[in-house]
C-alpha cells in the first residue's frame, strides 16, 4: 500500500497542498482535477522527484525517501512531457530506457517485443520515431513505464494526444492491469476513466474534495441535474439564473441540461447526474475563468 500522511507543498508563499492524506491500494486510482489544481505536483512527489513541505509519502509503513532506490525500481512513471532521441527507433529508445532501468538485453527484448505488440506499434517499431505522431509517441511513453513490471505504475494525462480507438486500447490494458498493480492516473478528462477507474480523486482549493468511486461521487448530486427544451430566445436568460451543463440546438429550440438544487419547474426532466456534471458543477470557477481568459 502507498500512503500519503499529513502531506503539506508549498513553493513559497503559494500553498499547493495543505495536509492531505491519501491510500493507494491495488486498483485504479484517478487524480481528477483541471488543469493547474496540483496534480503533476503530487505524482512528483510520489515519484520522488520533490519533497513534501511537510507529511510524508509511505510504502509499506516506510517513507519512500528513506527506501530511495529500491523504490524507485518498483515503480513505473509516465510524465506528462517525455523526451526521446528522434533519430532513435522505438525499439532503441526502448532498449536505452530499459538499461537505465537495469534490464538485461535478452529480457528487455522480449518485454519490448511484446508490449509494442499489445499497444499496437510492431510494424513500426523499426522507424524513427521523429515519423511518429504524438498518439504513438505516448504509447512508446507507456510501454517504457511498464518495461519493469511495475508494483506502481503513475501515469500523468497519459490519453494526452490519443485518438479514440488508441484510447479504448489503453483503456482495456489500464483496467486488466489495474487487477494486480496499484495505477494512480492524473487526467482532466472525465469520459476517459468514468468506466474504469476504482476511486475517483478530486482535488480543489489546495485539498481532497473527495476519494471516491464514481457511482457514489454521482449520487450526491441526485436531484440536481435537470434537462428542458426552451425557446433559443431566452437562452441566455436562462444561462444567467442557472449553470448550463450542455446545450443541444434543435431547430427553434434548445435542449438544455443545468445544474439547479431542487425542481423549480414541472417541465423539468430530473435526469441521473454522470461524472462530467459532477466535474463541471465542481469546477465551475476554473472553468468559466479559463473560458474569459
């Protein structure tokens, strides 16, 4: 198990995080939180990249800065930004990130050979991944997080630069891996974990809002997502009484889903609430703000 106890970051006067306390036991575990709101800053912290201001981060009753190496061997990290050599093919790159991890030749090849099949790159995994698209170069970032059986595996947005079908892929592999390892995901993407995710992770104002599984984080807003046809006319009224959700244009008319705590209208549709709602009411202010900038 990894635990983060009392867990306090500041850079300066700026307050990160302020005494948190989590545990990551085997499963999938998502950071879910906008951009900004601290979630690289912990996986750097988990990965011991940084240090806590104050707390500590425990793996098996020990703080991982006391284990150090021997962690550091049983996890595997994707960061959000990766370098690779582009003159290098993915097998190479691979082959080098495996000697870094101290991976005989003979075992790292057949580990590359086999998860390049399983993330579908074996019929290029002789080119230079300077002709790769940033979708295949993610994939490459995964599989060398994986090239040393990770106990934990950390992985920060990694459906960043995925098409659709490439996210299904990671999504099947991320849920059976899930069954043996401990998998902490940061994403700001809601329909990429909703199906998959054990425990979902909000981070607001400098603290946990909630540790969660989905169904029970969509149950408190039971009774406060509503939808309605309105006239396209009174649209922006509308939008100044009450947080629109979604908008869908049907000709004259606009079908509207919105936040609101109790019914005020018979012609209101009470509908079940999914993750996105619960983002979007959550993050309301980042979000509109971003929006304006």
């Amino acid at each position: 198990m990894l635990e983060v106890r009392n867990l306090e970051k500041r850079f300066g006067k700026k307050i990160v995080y302020n005494n948190i306390n989590l545990e990551f036991r085997r499963g999938i575990h998502v950071l879910l939180a906008p951009n900004g709101a601290g979630k690289t800053t912990l996986m750097n912290m988990l990965v011991t990249l940084t240090r806590p201001t104050k707390g500590d981060i425990l793996y098996q009753g020990t703080s991982i800065y006391d284990i150090g190496d021997r962690y550091r061997k049983i996890i595997g990290y994707l960061p959000q930004k990766t370098g690779y050599y582009k003159n290098y093919s993915a097998v190479q790159n691979l082959m080098y990130i495996a000697a870094l991890k101290g991976i005989s030749k003979g075992e790292a090849k057949q580990k590359i050979d086999r998860l390049l099949e399983q993330f579908g790159l074996s019929e290029v995994k002789n080119k230079s991944v300077k002709t790769y698209s940033g979708g295949m170069l993610q994939r490459v970032g995964i599989i060398g997080a994986l090239l040393n059986d990770p106990k934990i595996l950390i992985l920060d947005e990694p459906t960043a630069g995925l098409d659709p079908k490439e996210r299904v892929r990671l999504k099947n592999i991320l849920s059976e891996l899930g069954k043996e390892k401990v998998i902490i995901v940061s994403t700001h993407i809601t329909s990429d974990i909703e199906f998959i995710a054990n425990k979902i992770i909000m981070i607001k104002d400098q603290r946990i809002l909630c540790n969660n599984t989905v169904d029970e984080i969509c149950a408190s807003f039971y009774g406060k997502i509503y939808e309605d046809v309105i006239p396209m006319n009174v649209v922006q009224a509308f939008e100044t009484k009450y947080f629109i959700l979604m908008q869908q244009y049907e000709g004259n008319q606009v079908k509207v889903r919105f936040y609101h705590p109790y019914r005020e209208q018979n012609s209101w549709k009470e509908v079940m609430p999914n993750l996105e709602d619960v983002f979007m009411c959550e993050y309301k202010d980042a979000i509109t703000l971003k929006e304006e900038r």
